[in-house]
C-alpha cells in the first residue's frame, strides 16, 4: 500500500471539509486513491464530503459572443479576483469569444494564433496575451472554449462573469433564454437522464451501495434503495427532469416549460469559473515556523 502523506491528507481536507483524522482513514482504506477516498467520506459524513464540486478555487472570467446561430463561450484564468475585474483583462475576454465564433480554431494553441491587437500588444491573441502579463503583472491563460455554428438558434446567460452558459434551441427565445438563466442556477450535467455520464452515475451508484450496506437492511430492500438513490440523481442532475426555477407551482419541469412554450433545447455548455481546478493556498502558519527555524540555525 503506498504511503499516506500528510499533503494527501491536507489535499483531501480541503477538497471535502472531512476531520483531518477520517481524511487519513478514508485514504488508508482506499489505499491512496483520492476520488474513491472521497467515496468513502461521502458514505460516512454525508453532504459534508460533496463540496468540492461547487468550490471554485481559480480566478478569471467566462465570455461569451453570440451573433445569429454562430455563437461562443469561453473561460479565461487569471491569479486574482481583483485582475478579473481589470478592463484590460475583460476586454481580453470579450475580443477573444468574438474571435472563436468568427474564425472557429481547432484548439487554443491555434486560437493563440489568430490576429489580435489590444492595449499596443499584438498581432496575435498569444502576443496580447503575453503583453498583458507584462503589464498588468499576472499570470493569465485561455483555458476552454466552445464553438455553435449547426444553424440552430442560440441564446446565452452571463451570470456576472464567473458563469457563463449558451443554450442551442428552435422556438421562442424568451423560454431559451430562461432555460439558459435555468442552467446557471441548477447546474445540470445533461439534457436528460439519459445523457448523464456513465462515471457520474457509477460514482452515485457505489455511495448508495455502501449506504445500503450500512443500513443492514435485507437484500431486497437495500437493492430498492440503491436504484431509488440512483433515479433520484438522475432527476436531480439531467436539465429537462428538474424543477424549472420560476416554476409558480413549485413543481413544473424544465421539459413542461418548454413543451408550454412551443421551444426545443437541443444542446448547452456551462462554464464555471475555475472549476475543477485547485488553487495553491499559502500556509502561513507553516511559513512562519520555517522562518523561525531558519533564523534559529544562523
């Protein structure tokens, strides 16, 4: 079994919220691996194991540019809540999602490549880019991005810049864009329950089997229990199953909505600020006593 440091313990602390010692325990049963020792926290602690799913740990913006059925998201990183609101920055953003639905690059590294003048840097994006760094005094770079041009309709929601969504759809665009508004907010993983990912639903799957198992239940009933978990997931996280945020009944589905709107939503893509990605945080505790130690060998 490999050995469990303290900085695999720390990194599943911070991911989860879990007591330092149940993070040690939950990495020694699962003998090292990180995601299935979140399993195991999620089993025993509950929602308290979840969180790292809605920390957003990196900085920067989400910008979007929509003109007809060619439209644009993209996410670019920076170090600093404070530069993401820098004008240089967010103009940046703004020329760059125009850039992607206009000339359609393959990736960023072509991207970084298309032409771009801003700010006295130029002829590139990557140049601009790099000019900015200098000048503003930050690392900053071009994470992701998606491009729409299938002939569909698209509507897209900005909520401030830190997420952004763009909903392809065929009917009205005052339902498209509440569904897109709709997405923001409830965070769907799919369109349908169909749709959800094979890894996500086995993940769901493995947590209710241990709960299951915790609960010395009979066979028969703990069987029940883990597909009534695993429906209750899908419901939960496929957009056209959840309950639609201005439902004035509480109740109405984003799929009613739609169907009552005469509107089809053929596909979206969310963007969340820095998700998924870990920032490294300063231990100043530990820098001190470093500091400390130092001065005390001279």
């Amino acid at each position: 079994m490999p050995a469990i440091t303290a900085s695999m313990v720390a990194e599943l602390r911070a991911k989860t919220d879990a007591p330092m010692m149940e993070c040690k325990k939950a990495l020694t049963e699962a003998d090292g691996d990180m995601a299935k020792a979140e399993e195991i926290l999620r089993v025993k602690l509950g929602s308290k194991a979840s969180k790292a799913a809605s920390r957003v740990t990196a900085e920067g913006v989400v910008a979007a540019a929509v003109n007809g059925t060619t439209g644009a998201l993209v996410e670019i990183n920076c170090e600093t809540d404070f530069v993401s609101k820098n004008d240089s920055f967010l103009a940046f953003a703004k020329s760059v999602a125009e850039l992607i639905a206009q000339h359609n690059p393959a990736d960023v590294a072509a991207l970084g490549e298309l032409p771009l003048s801003q700010d006295g840097f130029g002829p590139t994006v990557e140049e601009v880019r790099k000019g900015l760094i200098g000048k503003i005094g930050e690392n900053m770079s071009i994470r992701r991005f998606k491009r729409y041009a299938d002939g569909g309709k698209l509507a897209s929601y900005l909520h401030g810049a830190r997420i952004g969504v763009v909903v392809e759809f065929d009917g009205e665009d005052v339902a498209a864009k509440d569904v897109a508004m709709h997405i923001a907010a409830m965070k769907p993983v799919s369109l349908s329950a169909a749709d959800v990912p094979a890894n996500l639903i086995e993940t769901e799957r493995n947590v209710a089997t241990a709960k299951a198992a915790e609960s010395g239940k009979p066979a028969d009933i703990a069987a029940k229990m883990i597909e009534g978990a695993v429906q209750k997931y899908l419901k939960e996280v496929s957009l056209f199953n959840q309950v639609f945020v201005k439902a004035a009944d509480g109740k109405q589905t984003v799929e009613a909505y739609l169907k009552g709107a005469n509107t089809t939503v053929k596909g979206f893509t969310m963007f969340v600020v820095g998700e998924g990605i870990e920032k490294k945080q300063d231990d100043f505790a530990a820098e001190v006593a470093a500091t400390m130690a130092a001065a005390k060998g001279q």
